[in-house]
DNA sequence: CACTCGAATGTTAGCGCTAACATACTTTTA
DNA sequence: TAAAAGTATGTTAGCGCTAACATTCGAGTG
C-alpha cells in the first residue's frame, strides 16, 4: 500500500475502494500515526488555516466574536490562528505579516482602518479578508458588521425621543482607529439639536472607568441629564456608581450603552444600549471565509448585521 | 547569493557579514518576499507555534488566560493555535490531535483531567505540555494554576467566620471535567460543621442563570444565610437580583463568589470574592513553555499562583 | 474477442525551506 | 611560514506530504 492511498483514503474516502480504505484506518489506528498537516500544507499550498486578528480578547467586546469564529472555522475543518495587537496599527501589520508567512488560507481582521503597508500587503497576498465590526464603503474584500455610526446616532435619538435635552457621550481612549470614532461622529449627529458634553477616558474603558467618567462628567456639568457611554461595561460601571452614591438612573442621570453585554439586561436597573452580536459577526465572517475557500461563491460579500436599540430601565 | 544566506540572514543575523545582509534585507523589502514558514517548519522540524485549549472563550473566565498566553506567546516569537472544547473531552482529544498534526511546538490545556486517549497521544508525542487552572497531584508536565479545593475551603471558612451558619453552594451545571467540582468539595470540606445547601443549575452559569439561583435557593431554604456561586458572574447576576427584589446583601442573604473578575469591584454591594488571576495563568504557562522550547531548564514545573479571599461588602 | 472505459492504485517529482556538511578565504598561532 | 582555527558562504539532500500523470485490471461494448 503506497503512501498516496493513506492520503487519499484520509482526505477523499471515496476514491478508495471501501475494504481498502479500512485497513488504512486499522493500519493508522494501531501505529498511532498523526498525518502531518504542516508537509500536507507545503505540497497542497492550502493549509486549513484561518488566521484571526482582534484588537484585544480580554473584556466582553471581542471574546464572543472569538468564540464565534472558532466554532465556525472548526466545524468548517479549519483551524484558528489568533492575534491581538492592542490598537497598534504597527502590530496589526506583523500579525499581518506572520500569518501570510504562515500560509493561512484567509484572514479575518476588526475594523476598516489599516495601515497603507496593510492594505498593500493584503492585496499582493490575494488571500480572502474579512473585515468585521464595521461596515466601510469600500472593503477590501468582504465585510460584516453594521454601521457604528448609524447605531450610535440612533441611540441619540432615542434619548432624545424620551425627553433627554442634555446629553454626554464618554469614551475610553479614543484610538485612531477602534470603533469609539464613529460612534462619537454618529452620536454627534444625532444630538445636533441638543447640548453635547464628550468625555474621554485616558485610563481605559472598563467599569471602573465609566463609574470615573460619571462622577467627573456630573461634576463637570451638573446639568447632564443622559450619558451613553462606548460600550456597556463602562456604562454598567457608571450605573453601579451611581447606585453607590444613591443617584437614581434614570432620575438623576440616564444611562446608556453600547453591545448589549451579558451585563445589561442583568444589572439593576437594566441597562438601556444598542444590541449587536459579536458572537455572530465573528461567526459569520469566519463562514463567509470558509464558503468562499470551499470555492462557493459568496454573493453577498457586504454584510449588515444591523443593531436595535434595546429601551431597558436605565436611560 | 544563496537561499541558504538569506535564510541566515532573517534567523542568525550575526553568522553573516553585515554588508550580507543588508542586501538581503533590501532585497527583501524590494521584491516583497515573505518567507514560507510552513515550508521552514517542515524542515527545521519546529514550527514556532503554540496550541492552547481552553474549554470556552466567551465569559470573563477563560478570555484573560487567553489574552495572557497570546501576548505571551507573540513576544516570544511564537504563533497561538487556539481552540475551544465546551467542556466536552471528545472535541479536546480532537483539538490535541489537530495540533499534534499541525506540529505545534507544545501545548497549554485547561485542568487535569483528560480523557486516557488524550494523555496517551501527549505523552507518546514526547512534546512539552502545561496544565493550567488546577494544581493536581500529578502533572503530565509543567502545571500552572491554583488549588480550588483550597480556595473554595477559605471561602467557607471565611463565611463561617464571619457568623453565617447556614451556606450554600451554586454552580452551573457539574460537568466531570470542570473545576465546579473541586470548588464544591473544597467548600463541603470547609463548611463541615455547618449545614450545607447546594443548588446545580442546568441552564449555565452566567448572570442570568445566578439570579435564578438565588431566587430558588432561598425558596427552598429561607433559612440560608450566606450563598457561594462558582464563579463571580454568577454571584453578581445574584446580587443584582437581590437589589432588584429589595433584599439586602449581606443583610437578607450574604454573597460570594470566585474569580475576582472585573465586575466584582465594580457591582454595588462589592462582591466578597477569591482572588486568582486568569491572565497571569495564561502568561506563565506560555512563557514556562517557551522557556522549554528555547532549551532552557524550568525548574519549577508546578507553579502555584495561589488565592487571596477577597473580604468586601457582600459577604 | 479486441477494445474502450472507468475504478483503484501506484510512480515521480517537487512544494520552499534548513541541517549538515563542504569549501574558500582570512587571521591567528607556534 | 606553515599549520590550525576561525569566518563567510555554498552545496546537497531531504523534511512528509500531494498534484499530476501513469499503470493495472475487470466490466461493459460493438
């Protein structure tokens, strides 16, 4: 028996004869043979593996769309190859790099916004990309997400909507290149006929940040009567300060969030925020890439997972 | 100018001349060239990558041990091959093969026990493996972790120290593989001259599920004075509950739970909780690993990072 | 019954790199 | 000053697999 009918009888059963093919599998079980992918990778030129950037795993932004891309690259027979770079455009370009030397079959990375020597090096690679967390007008190959901006900018109308004439947006650090951008444009444009205080972080943007931010955004403006903040931990955070201090949300303060975290819908009171699911941009882009490896074609190379603005007890 | 200059030049820069290998360098940059590192893990027989497995990703539990092992990792040098098993030992065997395939240079798994077909696979593979987020008697290599039998024992005996007299245990569903249950036979053993409710749910254990909990609990036990969830998000879903109904906390029921995740600083009562770092364990073990890698001696294979209860406003 | 055809299996070459050994040239040493 | 010891670079072979192209053989066809 020659080595092409272990490889055949393991990679494509069917072109073996059914007895053939189980004495190769009695064979390997009693060897204890382990193909090894990484020759199997050099001869094909496809290796199974789908290389994943985030900016950061830790925290409850990213960790779903984690496990929303593992759980789909492995179901597909994929493997994960994962990278954090910190909001470091230079560190996104070494995973970048790293990964296409690996010779991962497709990339999925977070955000629109990458470095030129990125953009340049993605393309000459022709490797399928996913973009998540975003939607852009001109992606570099597919996207999902939705529009932080539009997202945001509902949210300002809601408060708005509710009565809210005084309004606060708090970020953490504002990177140039994370999502709280967009959200401060969109929230910008929806309290274009309200007062606006914004309020940026430089320590972070968790819940010890946002119980912080409120402190020193009401002491900096006593007048506020609605906060959202970038995302649901630092809002949650807040909220919890203000139970602390014996501030009635919404009474004192409205607050709201961003991401609709596990924490919203359970802190009390619950937390008024925009629903997205990372879980899902993670495995939907992780499937996007998989279909399109398996030779399918992708037809819609855009997609908008949209958000809904959830009106809980907070804001 | 030889492949095998240029290869010199990019891994032992010092065993060229330095006019060498600026040439290769700016030839490098000119034509675009990027290594094929699969090609050079064929060869070399070391692929400079790590396999790490971890039962979720989602969840304050396991995302920090990642976030750990992946900065670990890169500054090292090193890629992260990462999966996730839902506690299921079938799908870890799976993952361990798949890595083993993928040639990794060594492995980081979560807890001490594996399925027989899994220990055997690591040890006939001959390849540096560390254990993490348990101490267990006997390692299959490097360990890092902590004692949670030792950990949930303080817990118990703090509350008993603090005057409660009727404790409760609360844990998500006890799968046999997970660390609940070292946690609850820690704290059977610390809360043996008291009397002991304990209460498993099955829909999870999260924030949610927490909050049923304590309602339940004390449905069928009004008499419990102290509860003690398994994990921090849990007690925190609890004491949220707590708030929303109007009981007090410590003064209707107390309230601790394990992880000194970010949330139980932050919530109002602050939770009393046992302090382990997730990340840390995560950045050891990478490092305890590539430190074997790169031929160096570990000469303290078991590292025990140890607990700290952390006494605060809810128990 | 020679012939084509398809199913099952085999042979050959090579994926792109690096370990190991070889060579050329320079410097040190006895 | 010739041998020994280094320094810089090159040559060869092969890592373990799979794509592409044989080969074999039995079944169906005219």
């Amino acid at each position: 028996m020659s080595a092409i009918t272990v490889s055949r009888a393991l990679r494509e059963p069917a072109r073996v004869a059914e007895e053939t093919r189980r004495a190769v599998l009695r064979a390997i079980a009693r060897l204890g043979y382990v193909p090894d992918l990484v020759a199997g990778a050099l001869a094909s030129r496809r290796s199974r593996i789908v290389g994943a950037i985030v900016p950061t795993i830790a925290g409850a932004m990213f960790a779903d769309t984690v496990q929303g891309m593992s759980d789909a690259v492995h179901a597909e027979g994929y493997q994960l190859l994962l990278g954090a770079h910190g909001y470091d455009l230079g560190a996104e370009l070494a995973l970048v790099q790293a990964f296409i030397g690996r010779r991962a079959d497709g990339l999925i990375v977070t955000g629109v916004q990458h470095a030129p020597a990125t953009r340049r090096i993605l393309a000459a690679s022709g490797l399928p990309v996913v973009e998540t967390w975003d939607i852009g007008r001109r992606p570099l190959d597919m996207i999902v997400g939705f529009s932080n901006f539009r997202a945001a900018r509902a949210m300002a109308e809601y408060l708005l909507a509710r009565g809210y004439r005084r309004l606060a947006f708090i970020s953490g650090p504002l990177r140039a290149h994370d999502r709280s951008r967009p959200r401060r444009d969109g929230f910008r444009a929806g309290a274009r006929h309200a007062a606006l205080v914004e309020l940026h972080m430089t320590d972070g943007s968790d819940m010890r940040s946002g119980a912080k931010a409120i402190v020193e955004l009401l002491a900096r403006d006593p007048k506020v009567d609605a906060a959202f903040f970038v995302n649901d931990t630092m809002a949650a955070g807040a909220l919890m300060e203000c139970t602390r201090r014996g501030w009635p949300t919404p009474g004192r303060v409205a607050i709201a969030g961003f991401g609709d975290f596990e924490v919203a819908a359970a802190v009390a009171p619950a937390l008024t925020t925009v629903r997205i699911s990372g879980y899902e941009i993670g495995r939907r882009a992780a499937l996007m890439l998989t279909a399109r490896l398996a030779g399918k074609e992708v037809s819609h190379a855009i997609v908008d997972l949209g958000f809904e603005v959830v009106a809980r007890d907070s804001a």
